[in-house]
C-alpha cells in the first residue's frame, strides 16, 4: 500500500494508456514494467495490472469523456486505486453466467448480487462492476461508499499475500445513471480488459521466473556438498541451462506479442499462448529453484517460494491454464471445447 | 523568467579513474556517465521554481559531444523545457573560461535571467566555471547555496557559514547562484517525463554559432595550460602486528613507532 503513490509517481499506472495524465507508453516499455515490478513480487505487478489493464482500460475505452476526466488523472496518480468486479463464487471461468444483475430504476441503477476474488477490492475507491443489464452484460463505475456496496477482505491465502483480495456485495446498491459504461455490451468488454492484462502478464512471470533463476544460480555457486559447490554437478548445470533456455523463449514470446501489440495487430489467440507459456514456465521454474535451494528454498530468506505459491494463483487467475489450452484449441480446430 | 541550468556529465562516482598513456586525460571507454550530483540539485531548484510558476521554462545548458545528450535527455526528462548543447568539437581544447565563454553565450542566446549551477562538479572540482559565466554577463554570483527563495527579481539565499552559522545574502536577478548538497532531494524521471521529454529538440550549437571568435575557446583562448595527468602515488601498504598476547603486540608497535617511523 505504501508503495501506491510512489508507483503513481514513476507514472508506472495505467502507463501504456494515451492522454489523462498517463505516460503513453508502447506496450513493450509496459510489458517491462510488469516484468520488474513482478520480479519484486507478483502481488505488487498484480496491483499494477488491475489498476490499468483491468479499471483504467476500461474507463478509456469504454467510458465517457466526463468519466475519464473524473477518474483517469486521479488513477494514474495512485490517489485513486480500481478494482475489476467479474467473477462470482459460482462463476469462474464461466463469466458469461454471471448472475450479478442490474435494474434500471428511473434516475438510477440498482445493483444485486456478489463478486469474489477481487484484487485490491477492499483499497479500492472504484470498481468497475461488470453486471447483467436486462440479460446483457454491461460495465458500471461503482465507489467506495455507494449506499448497498460492501468490499470485505478474503482471508488465509497462502499465495499472493501482499495483494489485497476481497469480495464486492453489492445490495440494492443504488448509483446514478451516469456510471454505466455506454461504450461497450456482451463479454467483449471484460475480455477487452482481461487481454490487456494477460498481455502484461505474460512479462510479469518472467520476472518472477528470473527472480527464481538468478538465486539459483547463486545458491549454487556458493553451496558445498560432496566438497564441491552444488553448481559443479551436471545435474545443477542442466537444470540452470534448462532454465535459462524457457526464460529466453518466453522473453522473445513476450516481446513479439508487444511488438505486434503496439502495432495494433496482436490477437487474443496470441496472448493466450504467452499467457498461457510463459506462467507455466514460470511456476515450472519456481519450483525447479526451490528444489535447488534445498531446505533453504523453503525459507522466506530465499525469494523463491514466494514466487512459487504467487504463481500459482497467476496460473489460475486472467484465465486458467487449461481455459488458454481450449481458447487455443478452439482457434485450431474451429470447434469449442468449453461445454 | 526563463532559468538556464548548467549541467556537465561527469564519470559516475565509483569509476576506476584510468590515466591515458600520453597523459593528456584520463581513459574514457567503458566509463559509466553521469550528471554531475551538484548539477542535479541545480536542475531540482529550477524545476521547483517551475512548479510554482515562477519560472517560465527552464534551459539546459551544457558543453559536450553527442554522448551527453543522454544527461541532457534525461533533465528533459524531469521537466526542463529546453536544452542548448554547445558542440565539444568546436570548443575542444578549452579551459575553464572558455568552457565559460561557450556557456555564457548559450546562456545569452537561450534569454534566461537566473542561471543555476552545481558548486563544483565532481570529476575535476574546479569551480571556476560558474563564477567566470557571472563575470563575463556582468551578474552578481552567490555560490555554495544551502537555501534559495525567488520572488518576484528578488533573491534570497543562503549559505552555510560554518560553525553552524548561516549566511543569508539578498541578490536580484540577473544572477548566478551555485548549489550545494541540502538544498534540496532531486526528483526521478517519471514516465510521462520520458514521453513528454522525446518531442523536446536538443539544440546543438558551435561555438561559431553562438557568436564566439577562434581565439576565444579551445586551446587558443586558454589561459590555462594542462601539464600532464597523473594519479596519485599509491598508499604505502600498511602492517598488521603480530604477537600472541595483547602485550607483545604493544611492545612491539612502542618499537616500530619508536625505531621505523622515528616518532617517539
Ligand atoms: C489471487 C486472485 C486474484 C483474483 N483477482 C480477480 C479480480 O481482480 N477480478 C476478477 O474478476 N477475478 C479475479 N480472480 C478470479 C480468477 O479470475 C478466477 O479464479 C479464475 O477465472 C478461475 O475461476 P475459478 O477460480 O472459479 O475456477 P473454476 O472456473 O471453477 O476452475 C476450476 C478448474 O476447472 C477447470 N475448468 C473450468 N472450466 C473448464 C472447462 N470448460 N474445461 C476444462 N477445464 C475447466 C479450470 O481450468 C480449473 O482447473 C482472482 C483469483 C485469484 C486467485
């Protein structure tokens, strides 16, 4: 939380966004700034995602200029922070069913229903609420202190501890009419968000991933077993290699999808296969760290358990693994497997 | 009122200092640059007045080859709004005061009326820049300053006396006033900085074009001639005393003292 408005300050939030006090940024110089900060830790790269992939995105694209003007300048600042209000407890990877719903009530609307799961939830001073408007799913601005909007806090994570996540309640939660976002209907809007996001994502956990590669690397320089240090046997060797070699993939996969991003033609398909590749192999490197370290990786000392019990949460949420595999899946075979 | 600052990139602070064989200079590849930390807080105050609308624009100033426009881009970066780079080339060769003259005209040319300097940059710790680019516009100068306050032509600053006195000295502008540590916490570039900072031109300016004759800068207009270079001689290695006990370690120390260093 202390770190809020300093991000703010570097103009790290919602950096790839053009005009309303953002940096206009290419998505490659974004791209990067996920891969820092969540080399650091996947808890603060996800505050910076859904602060400017997942609220201010939206708020751009699909929002009103008086809405942009109202909360953009204020956002990209850290004064202002978002949340993304999409799943419910009965609908994870399957949005679409959502049963949060809203009513429209003469000069207002009239929101019922619940979200979990949601990053910065309880810090948030926005949400952006994605609710069914007589069947159609629309994106409404809701604030902290709506009357019939609550946001506890989830307790007893064991991964992503220094993000915050919450639920949204929201209770004949009444707000004006001027918060819908008129600009977009149907899943396309969230899917919007989740793209942009994922896109940052996919450079996030190669942060993480190098945080993991790079004390391995030490750990084993300076660990002695058999009298020799632990990075003199094959075994060491060919799993620092192995390593290096997904990083290095992953890397080029990231920096092509921001490439064709900034160009404006990069696909859903495609950020699904970065998304998707790149967590994995990060997780997948986490835990080969952990392994190198010994006993040693267990211990909060060492990075590298953090950044495994972060990436598993990074691995389900912005689409599971597997909901990837079957976007992909549907894209070569021309057939869904969803249902 | 537009405030020009000064700024030199000078070798990072921990560089291994490298002097070339000829011993004209010091051995300049692979030396990591960059501003002059003093030159910052000049930077800092000005962008302050800026902030508080009490500067209209603030210039770089500089003298260098195209590889100081990274420290130039990068005080652009922080909000200067305009950069003058008078080009080495046409001033190789200069001392001080043709370093001077060369900033001066930039200065003359970019119109401020308030120029911000570092108390001294940290490669060579001269400090006699500032005080020639006073003497050749005719302003009054107040170096070394601990605290600044402008308002409306009238300067306040203060300097750090010692012995924990403080000098308060009240100028106008135009002036030149040089900066020291405690003024204030220079501030990052920011990524809006960074954007902004890409469509500002650097302008790079000859000596010529500034109006300066031949003899006026490079070796010709120096009145200083650099002899050589050379580091200084090495540390003499110390000794650690040995001895089993405290007390033989003592004895023998009283004897090194008393019969090899001869100071007892
Ligand atoms: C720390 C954290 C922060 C989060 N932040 C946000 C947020 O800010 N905003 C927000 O809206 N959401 C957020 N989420 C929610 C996240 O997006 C969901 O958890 C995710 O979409 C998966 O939903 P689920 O947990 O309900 O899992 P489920 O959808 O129940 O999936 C369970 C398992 O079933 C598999 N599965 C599901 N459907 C299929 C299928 N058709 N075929 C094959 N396998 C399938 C999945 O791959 C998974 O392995 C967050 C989650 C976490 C853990």
């Amino acid at each position: 939380m202390h770190l809020v408005p300093e991000i703010g300050e570097m103009g790290l939030l919602g950096a790839n966004i053009e005009g309303y006090g953002c940096a206009g940024l290419s998505n490659v110089a974004y791209g990067l700034i996920c891969q820092e900060l969540e080399r650091g830790d996947s808890g603060l790269r996800s505050f910076v995602s859904v602060q400017g992939s997942l609220a201010m995105h939206p708020i751009r694209s699909f929002g009103t200029e008086a809405q942009r003007l109202k909360y953009l300048p204020e956002m990209a600042a850290g004064r202002m922070i978002g949340c993304f209000g999409l799943t419910e407890p009965d609908f994870g990877s399957n949005p679409g069913g959502m049963l949060t719903k809203a009513v429209d009530d003469g000069d207002s609307y009239v929101l019922n229903g619940a979200k979990m799961w949601i990053t910065n939830g309880t810090l948030a001073h926005v949400a952006v609420v994605w609710a069914k408007l007589d069947g159609e799913i629309r994106g409404f601005i809701v604030e902290k202190g709506d009357p019939g909007f609550s946001a506890p806090e989830m307790h007893g994570k064991h991964s992503l501890k220094a993000s915050v996540t919450s639920e949204l309640v929201f209770q004949d939660c009444r707000i004006p009419k001027d918060r819908i976002l008129p600009g977009v209907k149907g899943l396309r809007g969230p899917f919007s968000c989740l793209n942009n996001a994922r896109f940052g994502i996919s450079w996030g956990a190669l942060g993480a991933a190098m945080a993991c590669y790079h004390s391995a690397v030490e750990y084993s320089k300076t660990r002695i077993q058999f009298d020799k240090p632990i990075a003199s046997f094959q075994l060491i060797q060919m799993k620092l290699a192995w390593m290096l070699r997904e990083i290095t993939k992953g890397q080029l996969l990231a920096l092509h999808a921001g490439r064709i991003k900034d160009k404006g033609e990069l696909i859903p398909e495609q950020v699904s296969l970065a998304k998707m590749n790149n967590v994995d192999i990060a997780l997948q490197i986490a835990r080969t760290a952990r392994d190198i370290h010994g006993a040693n990786g267990i211990l909060d000392e060492y990075p590298v358990m953090r950044h495994m019990a972060n990436l598993e949460s990074v691995y389900t949420y912005e689409g599971t693994h597997d909901i990837h595999n079957l976007i992909l899946g549907r894209w070569i075979t021309g057939i869904q497997a969803f249902t | 009122m537009k405030v020009g600052v000064l700024l030199k990139q000078v070798p990072a602070s921990d560089t291994i200092i490298k002097i070339n064989p000829d011993k004209t200079g010091i051995v300049t590849a692979g030396i990591k640059w960059e501003t002059n930390p003093y030159d910052e807080l000049a930077l800092e105050a000005a962008l302050q007045l800026k902030d508080a609308g009490k500067a209209t624009g603030v210039v770089v100033l500089t003298v260098g080859a195209a590889d100081a426009d990274a420290r130039v881009r990068d005080a652009l970066s922080r909000g200067a709004t305009e950069a003058i780079r008078v080009d080495e080339a046409s001033v190789v060769g200069s001392d001080s005061l043709g370093t001077a003259r060369a900033l001066a005209a930039a200065a003359k040319a970019a119109g401020v009326e308030l120029i911000l300097a570092g108390k001294q940059a940290i490669d060579t710790d001269s400090a006699a820049v500032p005080a020639m680019v006073a003497e050749l516009l005719g302003w009054p100068q107040v170096s070394v300053v601990t605290g600044l306050t402008v308002d409306g032509g009238k300067i306040t600053a203060e300097r750090n006396a010692g012995g924990g006195f403080i000098e308060v000295v009240s100028t106008s502008v135009p002036a030149v006033i040089t900066c020291d540590k405690g003024l204030n916490t220079p501030r990052f570039a920011n990524m809006k900085g960074i954007m902004a900072a890409k469509k500002i031109p650097i302008e790079v300016k000859s000596a010529a074009d500034l109006g300066l004759s031949a003899g006026q800068v490079g070796a010709a207009g120096a009145l200083v001639e650099e002899s050589g270079l050379e580091l200084p001689p090495p540390r003499p290695s110390s000794k650690i005393i040995q001895g089993a006990t405290p007390e033989a370690k003592v004895k023998e120390l009283v004897r090194l003292l008393r019969d090899e260093a001869k100071v007892i």
